[in-house]
C-alpha cells in the first residue's frame, strides 16, 4: 500500500516536471489585447514566414467555460489577451526579426 502511493507520487512528480519543461521552452516577446491583437497576429504571421517557431496562446484563464470565454471574445470592456510566444532557441533570431518588422511598419506608417 505504500509502495503504491509512492508510485503514484513519483508518475505525478515526473508529469509536472514534464509540464513545466516544455513551458519553459516557450518565451513570451509580446502580449496584447483589444485592437493590438490584430498587430499580434501580423508579427506572427511574419516569424512564421521566417522559419521561426511560435504561436499565439490566451492569457484567459484555464478553468472558464468556453461559453464564459465566448462572452469575453465580444465584451469590449474586457477583451482576451493574448500571448506571442516564441520557442527558446529561437529567441535571438525572433528579436532581430521583430526589429526588423518594426523599423518596416514605422518606416511605412510614415508615408
């Protein structure tokens, strides 16, 4: 008997440890919520065309329903945030891009 609950503690101890490795491989470069979501998904749409592994998470609590989660998506008085997240190995190549992209929209935004 305890032989089984230490088992059982050492797989929950090994799950959590696996959880929190792959996230800590993810490194957040930007969050935004509102109308900057829409520049959010530009500047990932543009790593993504550059080779650069990343992805767009929400910030919305887990433990909320998706119909509470839907509501949220239409209240303009609390709009979901959200997260570009970009893999650790290519962080350095993401920044420099991300420069890039921003020097190309200010330059554009100019004329």
């Amino acid at each position: 008997m305890v032989m089984g609950g230490l088992l059982l503690l050492l797989v929950v101890l090994a799950a959590m440890y696996l959880l929190y490795s792959r996230s800590a491989q993810w490194k957040t470069v930007m969050a935004a919520s509102g109308p900057e979501a829409r520049d959010l998904h530009a500047r990932h749409a543009f790593l993504k065309s550059k080779q650069v592994k990343c992805r767009v998470k929400s910030e919305t609590d887990a433990a909320l329903s998706a119909i509470q989660t839907a509501a949220e998506a239409v209240d303009l008085h609390h709009p979901e945030s959200l997260k570009l997240d970009v893999h650790a190995k290519d962080l350095d190549k993401a920044e420099a891009l991300l420069l890039q992209y921003e020097e190309k929209h200010a330059a554009s935004a100019l004329l």
